[in-house]
C-alpha cells in the first residue's frame, strides 16, 4: 500500500520569501519554500527551495532543487538532488548569447553540475 502524501503546499523561506505557483500541475507532497515555479508540472513529493526558479519544466517524484537553482526548460528524472546555486537550461536560439552551449541539446551554466541521486 503506498503512503499517502499531505497536501502540496507553499511556506515562507528563513529569509521570509514567499513560495508561489502559477499556470503549473502540483501534486501532493509537494513544497514550495520560497522558490517559484511557473508553466510547470511537479509530481510527487518534489521540493523547492529558497529563491529557486523553475519554468516550463517537469519534475519527476521526489526530485530537490537546491536554493537559488535555475531550471528553465527541464525534464528532472526521479530521486535528483540538483545542488544550491545551479542553472540548467534546455538551449533556444535566443539563448545562445547566455548559455555556454549554442548548438544543441541540454546547457550547464558556467558551473559545472553535479546531480546526485537519493538513494
């Protein structure tokens, strides 16, 4: 039998922002800790921290995304942790100018990346 989650939920940040959400899919479990997430769909028990941005993207179950990360754009697998300060972005044209990687295909930021799984 599978645990059932409480409702989605957004909270205040220790630094006192405000978790929002608009035009997305949230499901339960879900929190949103002063980040936000527009045009989005979050499954299951995914958590958003403190001034992280996440826009026409899709999380998959139990996904974290660290404070002040930047996911435009996104297809997030399950059980990823996308570390504090990370900016990951699927490349458009008019993009080019920002994101180290013009051609084609899935951007890091200048940062290099690491996504760890949970388990």
């Amino acid at each position: 039998m599978k645990k059932q989650l409480p409702p989605a939920r957004t909270v205040s940040s220790s630094t006192g922002n405000e978790g929002i959400f608009i035009n997305s899919i949230i499901s339960n479990g879900v929190i949103i800790s002063g980040g936000s997430v527009h045009n989005s769909i979050l499954s299951p028990d995914v958590h958003i921290d403190d001034d992280a941005t996440v826009a026409n993207s899709i999380l998959f179950d139990h996904v974290q995304v660290g404070k002040g990360c930047k996911l435009h754009n996104c297809i997030i697998d399950k059980h990823v942790k996308v570390p504090a300060e990370q900016k990951l972005a699927l490349i458009r044209s008019k993009m080019q100018s920002v994101l180290p990687f013009p051609n084609r295909g899935l951007s890091l930021s200048q940062q290099s990346i690491s996504l760890q799984s949970k388990k």
